[in-house]
C-alpha cells in the first residue's frame, strides 16, 4: 500500500469515528427529548438518557458533561427544527403568515409530544441562562415573518406574543384550536385581514 493510500485510508477511519461520533451525539439528544416529552424536564439525568439511547451513562456524560449542556443540544434542536421549517415558508416566498398557523395548528396534533418539550425547554429558560439564546430564535425567526408585512416595531411584538400565547394554548386546550381560527388570530396581531 501506498503513502498516499495509507494517508486516505486514515482520514476515511478519522472521518467515520468523527461521523459515528455525531450520530452518537444526536441519538443522545434525541433521547433527552423523548425523555422531556415523556418525562418533562425533572425526569433528564445523565443515566436516563443513556437508558433511552440504550447507551452506558458515561457516553452522555462524554459529549455533554453538565445537564445545561444537555438541556441546551435538546433545546437547540427543537426550537431549531420548527425555525428551519418556518424559515422554509418564508424563503419559498410563502404568505408567512399561514405557514406559522399551519406549524402552530400541526403542534396539536402528531407534533404535540416535541412541541410540549420545547415549550418547556423555552420556559426553563427564565431560570438557566444558558437556554436564553436558543430559546429567542423561534421568536426571532417569527419576527422576521412580521417583517414581511409591516416595519412596526409593535405589530412585530404584536405577532410574536399573540404565536406564543396561541402555541401555549394549543398545549393546554382538551379541543384543538382550529387552523382558521389560529390563521385569524396571527392577521389581527398584524391588523391584517
């Protein structure tokens, strides 16, 4: 074998532990979240989610040595999933608006278990400031859709409140809120019709 061959051979093996490595981290963060939508928050140890991984506990403790660093990788990739779709609607050129009904409606159904774990995740962030960045991008990426239809500071604000009250509604209410009546409450926050 070659110099140039053994040296490709190498970086192959480096690039696949680094690539098993990321899988290990996400299959870690995705058990946190199963574990939150299980558990909430109070049920997230180290051990229980290496249980749900179905991996040792000092592999949770190797790629996030504190809860916080947990609790930020899960909050990172649910709030950062429903900001990717959200941005998508809005790159497409789609009317914002209906695309942040559409993914606030979808919270109550199938979604709701992941929607309810990022809830909490965002509300745990008024105690870990850790949470506080990640937990502003939703609300950023919500502002931005805002800024589609008007450059009003208040009605930006307006829209951002009025999608977190409706998204904490639909986690409470035994009767899911309609996409229309959710569609109506986001255009009057703009004053839109």
């Amino acid at each position: 074998m070659g110099l140039e061959a053994a040296l490709s051979e190498a970086e192959a093996g480096t690039d696949g532990r680094k690539a098993r490595g990321e899988r290990r981290r996400r299959e870690i963060i995705e058990a946190t979240l199963r574990v939150i939508e299980r558990e909430g928050v109070a049920g997230v140890t180290h051990r229980s989610v290496a249980a749900e991984a179905g991996a040792p506990p000092s592999l949770a403790l190797y790629y996030f040595a504190t809860l916080d660093d947990l609790l930020v990788a899960a909050l990172t990739a649910a709030s950062g999933e429903y900001a990717r779709q959200l941005r998508a609607i809005i790159d497409e050129g789609r009317d914002g608006v209906d695309g942040l009904a559409q993914l606030i409606s979808d919270a109550a159904g199938p979604g709701r278990a992941r929607a309810l774990a990022e809830r909490e995740l965002t509300m745990l962030a008024t105690r870990r400031p850790a949470l506080r960045p990640i937990a502003g991008h939703w609300r950023a990426t919500v502002a931005e859709v805002a800024r589609q239809y008007t450059d009003d500071p208040i009605l930006i604000r307006s829209l951002v409140a009025a999608s977190d009250g409706v998204c904490a509604g639909v986690l409470l209410e035994e009767n899911p809120i309609p996409y229309s009546e959710i569609r109506a409450l986001l255009r009057h926050a703009l004053g839109l019709r």
